[in-house]
C-alpha cells in the first residue's frame, strides 16, 4: 500500500513536470510567433505609408504660411474683432459706421451690397466688389483673424463654436479651398491694391498640408 502511495506521488510529480515544460513552450512558441508578426508588420510600413503619415511638424510650418494670408488686409478687413470692418493696407475702421449685422450684411440703410457690387468699381478709393454677395462673418460666428496669433487663429479654426459649426478640418477649410467667390476676390482686388504674400493655389496647397499632416497648430 505504501508502494503505491509512494509510486503515485512519483506519477503525479512527473505529471506536473511534464505540464510544466510544455506550457513553457508554448509560452516560448507564443513569444516567437509574436516577434515574428512584428517583423512581418514591420516590413509592411513602405515608404509610400510612412510619407503618408501625420507630420505635426509638418502642418505647424504649413498653418504658419497660410496664415500670412489669413493676416493680410484682403482677408482680415472682413474678419475684425469688433462688429465694425476694416478697410485699406492699413486696416483703418470702414467709413460711414458700417457695422457688421446679425447677418454679417450690415444694417437696414447701410447694407454692404448698397455700396459693393457685383464687380471692382473703377477709380482710386472706390467699393471693391464680386460675384457673390459682399458681407462680413455673421455676429455669432464673427470667426476673428485680427489680433489673433496664428496659434489662436489655428485653435479657432478648429474650434465648431468658432468655425461655422464645422466639425472636421476639411470642412471647415472648405470655404478657402473651393474657389468662393469672395475668396478669390482677394487676388483680383482691382484699383492698385496690394495682393496677399503668395498665390492662390500656394496659399490652398499650405492649407491642404496643414489638414493631411493633422492639423496641429503652431507653438
């Protein structure tokens, strides 16, 4: 009785001698198959993937190109801080009071479209004028650039409260990419104005980069 008393000891000890060694390779095997998979996932990150890649770097050098556009009296006069639009290279306050309007069209008896046609009107210190409707940014979402650094205009970009209710980079960046109207008014300003820093399709190529790298904003 002893002896198998004893034998059975022996048994069960070989046993988990046995179960032992094999969850031990099986934990070996695991770890190789891992390694191996990572490699694997590793070779697959070709150059055209990693150049794909968001590069925050990349988009804070883009924004800050753009945004000499953004900060030029072509674009901000239209984009105060206060309700009142600026006008000139020297972004002095409008002339006659014009304020901005619920609507970002002015008010009743000083209307923008009273003054700004459908066109550049000819002669120094004239209305310039476009295609689409002259206005300001409506008075709840007065999407300021003026006095803004290209940090907070970046944030503000990004921000739905503060861009149109856009909740995504390219839809909020629609409105300078799409050719609006107003938009390109900028470079077709008429009556010696100064254009913006770079051209049109620079300009939207920076604002491209900026959105495909992840829109990271400039220290």
């Amino acid at each position: 009785m002893k002896s198998a008393t004893h034998f059975s000891k022996r048994g069960t000890l070989k046993l988990a001698v046995v179960v032992a060694s094999c969850l031990l390779f099986a934990g070996f095997a695991w770890s190789e198959r891992r390694e191996r998979e990572d490699r694997v996932d590793g070779s697959s990150m070709t150059e055209e993937t990693v150049a794909s890649a968001p590069d925050p770097a990349k988009a804070k050098a883009a924004f800050n190109e753009a945004a000499k556009v953004f900060f030029s009296a072509r674009c901000a006069n239209c984009h105060p801080a206060s309700d009142t639009p600026t006008q000139g290279d020297e972004m002095t306050p409008h002339t006659m009071g014009v304020t901005r309007g619920d609507e970002g069209k002015g008010v009743y008896g000083q209307r923008c479209t009273t003054c700004h046609q459908n066109e550049n009107l000819a002669g120094e210190h004239m209305p310039p004028g476009t295609s689409k409707d002259w206005h300001m940014p409506p008075a709840n979402q007065k999407m300021v650039f003026q006095g803004l650094t290209p940090r907070q205009l970046c944030t503000n970009f990004k921000d739905p409260s503060k861009n149109g209710g856009h909740k995504t980079l390219a839809a909020a960046m629609e409105h300078v990419q799409k050719r609006d109207p107003l938009v390109m008014w900028g470079w077709e300003p008429g009556n010696g104005r100064t254009l913006p820093p770079i051209s049109f399709d620079a300009f939207s190529a920076k604002v491209q980069e900026w959105v495909d790298n992840g829109g990271a904003c400039p220290d």
